[in-house]
C-alpha cells in the first residue's frame, strides 16, 4: 500500500504541532509497511501520480484549502482522506481587526502569494470562496479524519458534505518520551516550574498566561518559575511585541519568567518536562493539544484552557481555566492543591503513534481498490490434504475478509466442484495426474497459468516451483503474465527430497532456478530458507512467512475406544511416507525399543508399501491409513503421549505446528528446520537410541508450546501476506 502524504509548502520551515503529526504518523506507518510519500510540491505531487502506483492520497489541514486544491484536480478517482486540524482563525482574526466582518483568511493567503511567501493560489478558491473551497475539498474527500469528537461535530455543523464521514482518531506522544529510559528517571519529588510550549501568537494566547503569573506573584503565591518555550510566529510581531510587554510588567510584579525564543530537540524537551512541576495550554482555541498529552506522560501537572477541544478525552486528567489571566491564575492555584492524577500518565502512555498508524490502515484499506489476487499451485480448496492446501485455504479466507477479490485454482480431483466457496473464486482446471502420474502436475499448472494470464490478477501467488518453473520462466519471457507481481513459494528444497530419483532432483533443482528468475519476490516459510535464497539468489527480492496454526477443540479421549488406544500410552507419527520423512528409522525405533506406535500414511503410495511390508509382523506398530477426519485426527494428537515428527526436508512445517498447537510432547529430528521452530521445547533424535530416550523420559517434555506459536498466529501470518503484497504493488 502506497499513500501520497500532501502537506504545507512550509511544513519544515515554519515547523508547529501539525509537522509532529504529520512526521510521527508518516513514520509509524513506514514502521508497518504502508510506503509513505512525503510531499509538499504539488509539481512532485502530480508527477508521483502519474508515474507511481499511488493508492490513496491523505492531505492535511482543512485551514489552508489552497494546498488541497493543488493536488486534488490531479487526484482522478483516487480515494481522498483528509486530516483536518483544524483552527477556525475567523472569530480570532475578527478581534484582532477591530471586528470587521471580512474574508481575512483569504486576503492574508492572497497577499502573501503575491508577495511571494506561499504558493499562488488555485482558481477554485476564486470561484467558490474560502469556506465554499473548503466544503469542496471535504466533498471531494471519502473520510475525514478529526483528533476530538468535538472538532468533528464542528466540521459536520460548518460542512454538511463531512456527515457520515468523520472518524475521530486522537495524536500520539512523542516517542522519546514513552521510552523506558525516560519512564523509570521520571522525578516524583523537588519537580519545580510551569512550561508553556508553542509558537508564539495571538491564538496560542501566551501573554496572558504571562499576565496570569503577574497575577500569583501580586497574591503572593508561590508557583516557581514560568518558562515559555517558542519563537515568535511569522507575521505575529505585534503580538509578540504585546507578549514582551506582559513578561515585563510581570517581573515587575514580582514572577519569574524564562523565555527561550527558539524551539529545542526532544531530548532537551524531555528534561525539560521531567523537572516540571506542570505544563500550561493557555489557548484560545486549540484542537488537541500535543503538550497537553506530552506533560501527562512526563508526570506533570497539566492547566488546560477551557477552549481546547480535547475537553471530553482530557477533563478527568487536567484542570480547566478560561483563557483570561484570572481564570488561568486561578486553575493554577487549583491544581496545586489537588493530587497528581497518575490516571493521567496512564491514558498518556497508550496514546502512540504506532496506535495512530494501527487506526489509519484500515481506513486506507477500505477506501483503496482491493486487489484481485490468484493462488496456483495447490490441490485447491476446501483443504483435504495440508501443506500448501491448508496455506491456501488460510489465506484465501483471509484475504476475502480483508475485502480482496481471491481465485484459487482447484484440481478436478477435488470432489468439490464448484465455482465458489465462502465468497471465494474456484477455477477447476482438468488435472491428469490420477492417470499420468506427475507428469500431470505439469499439465495442470500450464493450464492454471494460461487462465492467469486471461485473468490477469494483481497478485499471482506460486506456490511451489516443482511443476511450475519453466513455465512461470518461458511465460515470463514471452511478454505474457506481465501484468500481475508474481510471488513464488519454495516450499523447502524439493530437489533433496529422498522420494526422488538423481535426473529428477537435477530437474527440479532447474524448475527451482527458473521461477525464482522469474519472481518478482520469493517467499520462504523458515530463516533458514531466507538464508538459503539470500546465499544462491543474491539480489532476489524476498520474505520470511511462516505457516500459521489454529489452536483446536479440546476432544475427548473417549474417541480412541474406536482404535483401541488408551490415552497417554501411545506415540504418534503422522505425516506423507516419503523418504525425507524419516519413516523407516521412525518405525526401527519403536520395533527396537517396544514403543506403542500410532502410524498414520497414506500407505499405498510406493514407498508406504515398501515399509508396510518391511514392519508387518512388528507388534508394537498399529497401522492406521491416512485420515481426512480433523476430529479424528486431532483426537489422536490431543491424547498422545508422544507426538514423533520424522521431516527432514523443507522449511516450517504445518503438522508441526498443529501439533504445537494441540499441546503435543514432541520428539523432532534433529535438522535446523525442526530446532528453528522449536529451539528448545523438544527433543530431538537421529537414531533409535535417542527417538528410545525421548519416548522414555516424554514427561519430562513441554506441553504448552504458546509462547513459540505467538509468531504463527494465523491471522499475523496473513497480515505479513497482505504487508509483503501491498509493498511489492507500491513500488
């Protein structure tokens, strides 16, 4: 996901508390993927639209129209989310010239465009007016997004175009500040003096703030010092005139008061609000108040203008004065009688950026064109048979929640068929492997890829490169399959798989080549297989995406009675019977050492019943065929009391993580894939001797496997898909 972030022309020059937001929110976003262009020239602005895959365009501060009306007439039908700030300067601006009634936002921008100090403004703002220019950028904009309920209800009152669109989503603090090294030094005694920080100017309302401490110095309270952080706004001169002034006959009185007429870092800042006894907002009219939210995080005391619209969120937490020096003079005297109100410092620390960036994306991801994303290479879905058909199956549903448009194509072996399932597209392609053998796979990949091509999804997701390689390669090649990013899934090393014969390994090792050439990223399920295409494949775009797994239903162990097993006195071994799954040293273990063996396989395939003849008089093997029952077999993992997991090719596995998941004891071969799942919560073996051990000493082994499954969570594992797809699309 890409979003265009249009902001003032003076943003970084003449820096306020929207330049925080905008950098704090601009970042948390890059933080989860989202690519954020940061632009203030509307000749970039409009270049980037015409030549990058833009998604969304978020424009800032409804208090300067001119900025929206300089990209919005190159937005075409681009989704439009505006974050308002919004400061009505009118009723100030009436007072501050003696009350006369006219356009003054207007003529100010008018003039310093024509003196050149901003932009020239756009023809809408001379065909429809200021306010008229306003309530059409909001019309033109699918979501508002406001920091306070109250602005909001303020923007629907002056806008009716703003009805049904506004979201409320507050600021966050400073990052520095939330740190634990400031956190754990915060001083809770010998706190001394009040900050003010902010621009100066007549509607940030600081000269009377400093009048108040003339106030308290004339009644005789002890307050300590007021520092005012802040350099004179442009165009402000007379009022910063007036505020000398105040600080002046405030002296006089008595009060100390510091001025640092420059703005300093967040770490000097920080000190600053450590050693504070409060912090004051004075305004007369403020949406939030970031200093606000900065000094309860620091522990201070916080005096907060009654006509800041942050009221409802913050009354519990600050005391309130009118904006007069008496009645600011008064909330100070007020605070300081009352205790601290560490509820405060709570509601403070919660309000992060990250929360901020966490509350924008789904509003992106509504508004923005979903994408039509294909699965190929699987059996199909509904799942009858793991692996990839479970990835498959987990991610399709997933991504139709997210509002994707999903096909995946679907074997006609399947006994399902039809076109659609739980809202997701089925495209059943003839598959000849039941007469052809694996030869088929490479018929039904073709076909599945021609249909792409027809299709022409915005995602075409590969899983495995077996069958598909020189295809995705030659397709590639011949200008077809160009418009969908194409993902390749490796799906381990399937040219070491045991099951193969050396000409065929060769061959796939080739097909594995071919489509990571043909990749325009490559997904790998374990870091070691991250590793493997870092090493071989320098230069290839990838990612690590694990499989995820389902914590089941408890089952009753009543239902062994139909196996005639007892729970807690067998070992389970359940997985395809191919040589890589190191069935035949598996099954000489437990002949060896008398282990009750539950074997679970589709025994017909070759390999299966090469073993099935050679262990068949083993008494302490129960011979169980392969079971598509999820009750069934969860059954027989939940009562276990040792789950045996023999794979030694691949990267994460989906039966071990299912068998994490159903709080199985676990004896794994020792390979890095099995111990990069598990680290230390298994056992592992290589031999009959220590499979004899893990069997012997199973108590011993961990039965909650929750701390290592919080990164195979199903639904973080389709985030990181929908993450990995937006970004690739974005570039």
């Amino acid at each position: 996901m890409r979003v265009l972030f249009f902001v003032r022309p003076h943003l970084w020059r003449i820096r306020g508390g929207d330049t925080v937001q905008i950098e704090q929110t601009a970042q948390a976003l890059r933080d989860r993927g989202v690519v954020v262009d940061l632009v203030a020239d509307r000749r970039q602005a409009s270049k980037l639209l015409r030549t990058s895959q833009i998604n969304a365009i978020h424009i800032w501060n409804l208090g300067r129209p001119q900025d929206a009306w300089s990209i919005l007439p190159f937005a075409g039908d681009l989704p439009v989310i505006y974050s308002t700030l919004w400061v009505d300067y009118s009723a100030y601006d009436r007072k501050r010239f003696y009350g006369i009634a006219v356009p003054w936002e207007w003529i100010k921008a008018l003039s310093k465009a024509i003196l050149g100090k901003d932009q020239w403004l756009p023809w809408t703002l001379f065909r429809y007016g200021w306010k008229g220019s306003q309530g059409k950028a909001i019309e033109r904009s699918q979501k508002i997004i406001t920091t306070t309920p109250q602005e909001a209800r303020r923007i629907e009152s002056h806008f009716p175009g703003a009805v049904g669109k506004t979201t409320v989503i507050g600021p966050g603090v400073w990052p520095s500040l939330l740190h634990p090294v400031f956190q754990d030094h915060l001083m809770s005694k010998n706190r001394r003096g009040w900050l003010c920080v902010g621009r100066i100017e007549g509607l940030k309302n600081q000269a009377a703030l400093a009048a108040a401490w003339g106030l308290l110095a004339k009644r005789g309270v002890a307050v300590g010092p007021l520092t005012f952080i802040g350099e004179i706004a442009p165009h402000h001169a007379a009022y910063g005139r007036l505020f000398a002034q105040q600080i002046a006959a405030a002296r006089e009185a008595g009060a100390e008061i510091h001025w640092h007429p420059g703005g300093l870092d967040a770490q000097d800042l920080g000190q600053r609000y450590k050693h504070a006894e409060g912090v004051i907002v004075p305004s007369l009219f403020e949406t939030y108040g970031l200093t606000a939210l900065e000094g309860l995080v620091s522990g201070c005391r916080v005096v907060l203008s009654t006509q800041a619209e942050s009221s409802e969120i913050l009354k519990s937490y600050v005391t309130w004065g009118h904006p007069s020096p008496d009645g600011l003079a008064g909330a100070v005297e007020k605070s300081l009688r009352m205790e601290k109100n560490e509820e405060g410092r709570t509601f403070a620390l919660q309000q992060t950026w990250g929360s901020v960036a966490e509350a924008l994306i789904p509003h992106y991801q509504s508004l923005i064109r979903p994408m039509r994303i294909a699965l190929q290479g699987s059996r199909g879905i509904p799942n009858r048979y793991g692996g990839f058909e479970e990835l498959a199956e987990h991610l399709a549903l997933g991504l139709r929640e997210r509002g994707h448009e999903v096909w995946v194509y679907t074997s006609s072996t399947h006994p399902d068929p039809s076109p659609l399932w739980k809202g997701v597209h089925r495209v059943v392609q003839w598959d000849p492997e039941p007469r052809w053998g694996s030869a088929g796979q490479l018929v039904y990949d073709a076909l599945s890829l021609f249909h792409a091509e027809k299709l022409r999804p915005d995602i075409l997701f590969a899983l495995g490169t077996t069958s598909s390689g020189a295809w995705l390669l030659c397709l590639r090649s011949l200008g077809f399959l160009k418009k969908p990013l194409l993902f390749v899934h490796l799906d381990g090393l399937e040219w070491k798989r045991g099951k193969y014969k050396p000409w065929i390994r060769t061959v796939l090792r080739w097909q594995e080549k071919w489509a990571v050439e043909a990749a325009d990223m490559v997904v790998a399920d374990h870091p070691a297989l991250l590793e493997y295409v870092k090493k071989h494949y320098p230069g290839k775009s990838r990612v690590e995406l694990a499989y995820g797994a389902d914590v089941p239903q408890p089952q009753p162990e009543q239902g062994l009675t139909k196996w005639g097993l007892e729970a807690g006195q067998y070992a389970l071994a359940l997985s395809r019977a191919v040589p890589e799954n190191n069935w035949e040293l598996v099954l000489n273990g437990a002949v060896k050492s008398s282990i009750p063996l539950v074997a679970v396989a589709d025994w017909t395939t070759p390999h299966g019943q090469v073993l099935r003849a050679q262990f068949s008089d083993a008494p302490s093997i129960h011979w169980l065929d392969a079971l598509f029952d999820p009750n069934e077999v969860e059954t027989l993992r939940q009562h276990c009391r040792l789950f045996v997991h023999g794979h030694s090719v691949g990267g994460t596995n989906p039966g071990l993580l299912q068998a994490m998941a159903s709080g199985c004891r676990i004896a794994a071969h020792r390979n890095p894939f099995n111990h990069g799942v598990l680290l230390e919560n298994a056992a592992y073996f290589s031999n009959e001797k220590e499979l004899q051990s893990a069997w012997e000493h199973a108590e011993l082994l961990p039965l909650d496997h929750s701390v290592r499954l919080q990164k195979y969570r199903w639904e973080d594992v389709i985030d990181g898909y929908v993450q990995a797809f937006e970004r690739l699309r974005a570039r």
